[in-house]
C-alpha cells in the first residue's frame, strides 16, 4: 500500500479492556489508528443502537500516541459516530474485539463485537471481529495477537468482497498446542435457556437469564470443532441475509407473489 492505512478499532467490552489495548497493540503496526469503544461493557447488545436518549463522547489517554474517545453508547454507536462525527472520512478497515469470550456459531447473532464489525461493512468498509474463547479478562493474549496480526495483513492485501466480514474466534491454548488458522463455517447450535427467580424488589420477583450451549453438528469444517481442535476459525459472513434458495419455492406457492388484477 502506498500509504499507511487508517484503521478503526473498537469492541464491546468496554474501552479499557486488556483485549482492544491488545489489538490497538497490533493495529499500529500497520498504520494510523483511531479508537472509539463503549465507556462501559455492552456484551451481548448485537446491534442495538440508541435513539431515545443522546449519546456522548470522551476523549481519553489510555493509549499513548493514539487518539482514543470512549462512548456513551453501544458499540455500532461507536461505528456510526466514529465515522460520520469524529473521523469525517471513512477508515480503510475496522476491527473489532478481542472480545473475551466466543462468538462462534449461534453466538454471532447476539454479538455486539461482530455488529460493530457488521456496522463497518454497511458504511462500505472491510471489517474483521475477533474473540477469545476464554470469558475472564487477561492479559495473557500473544496468541490473540499472533493471529490478529496475521489476519490483519491478509485483509488489507488482499482486500474482502463486498459486504463481507471475517469473524475470527481464538482457542484458549498454549502457542505450542495452537494448530494453526482453519476457514470454517458456521457450526449449527443453540442454547437451551431458563431464567432463574434472583431476587425479589418492592413486591417485584426479577430474574436472571441462564442457559446450555448446544450442538449435535461436529462436522470438521465448523468453527466450534476448530477451537475444540486448537484452531483459529476464520468464519465469512456476509451482510446480505436473504435466503435466495428459497425465492423460487415461495414464486411457486399459491397465494404468494400474485399481483391484484
């Protein structure tokens, strides 16, 4: 590249987590960096944006040499207002993460790591979520970097397709045990929820959400065997939803598609 790329890196841990201080780490080995992330962790938000009440900015010093601003709102709030507020320009790549904890298979969809990277696709811009499969914050993440750094590179010489992201999820395993980078597909799972009675506040019982991960899918080439194997998925996943397989089915149904003479 003939000049130092721009990259936009945010999360939805929170602006002060070890995992955006890792990939900050990284980002600015490749060029001029730019940071906005939520002033507190949004897990689990995937692509919630706010409407009903302001949102806000503040410029912080936790990364020496690169300006960083912590936001009030979620973290596609941060994509948005990053953007079309603070930047004025767009990025050449916004990454996202290292979140800690999995955002493999089903997890994607509540993401608000992975929507943040989805936000950056949708304002035309190549983007790349990471995660590591350990849910208690660390600073123990040179694998994490390893790869990001690797991943990074890739991206930015040789760029995505349109209106497709990377999601990339990390093992929790020593560098001697890691196996390398696998391109994988989205494992088939879900989770088998409940919510348990926590307390109860002025007459009011509340709960708390709890659940099982499941899967009977342990293909070789999903993203959950991958980290259970001591590898790094590499999931593309692509912004536009429709299910076109299934458009000539429903052209062919009774009732649909018919037009009101």
């Amino acid at each position: 590249m003939n000049k130092k790329p721009l990259i936009f890196v945010t999360n939805d841990d929170g602006i002060d987590a070890p995992g955006i201080a890792a990939l900050i780490e990284v980002a600015k080995k490749f060029g001029r960096v730019f940071v906005i992330a939520p002033s507190q962790p949004k897990s689990g938000v995937s692509h919630a944006i706010t409407i009903r009440e302001p949102v806000y900015t503040e410029k912080v010093d936790f990364y020496p040499g690169t300006e960083a601003h912590k936001c009030s709102g979620t973290p596609v709030d941060c994509v948005k207002f990053g953007i079309t507020k603070l930047l004025k320009v767009k990025p050449d790549l916004v990454i996202s993460g290292i979140n800690h904890g999995s955002n493999a298979s089903i997890n994607v969809l509540y993401s608000g790591t992975i929507a943040a990277a989805m936000e950056g696709i949708i304002e035309g811009v190549p983007s790349i979520g990471f995660s590591f499969n350990k849910w208690e914050p660390t600073d123990e993440l040179d694998l994490c970097k390893f790869i990001a750094e690797q991943v990074i590179r890739s991206v930015l010489n040789n760029p995505l397709p349109e209106g497709i992201l990377l999601n990339v999820n990390i093992p929790d395993v020593s560098t001697e045990k890691f196996k390398g980078i696998k391109i994988c597909r989205q494992a088939k799972a879900y989770w088998e929820e409940q919510y348990i009675e926590a307390s109860s506040t002025n007459g009011h019982k509340s709960f708390m959400l709890a659940g099982e991960f499941l899967t009977n899918d342990d293909s070789d080439d999903t993203d959950l065997w991958a980290l259970a194997n001591n590898y790094a998925s590499v999931v593309p996943i692509k912004l536009d939803i429709t299910a076109h397989s299934v458009i000539p089915t429903l052209l062919n149904m009774e009732h649909i598609n018919k037009e009101i003479s």
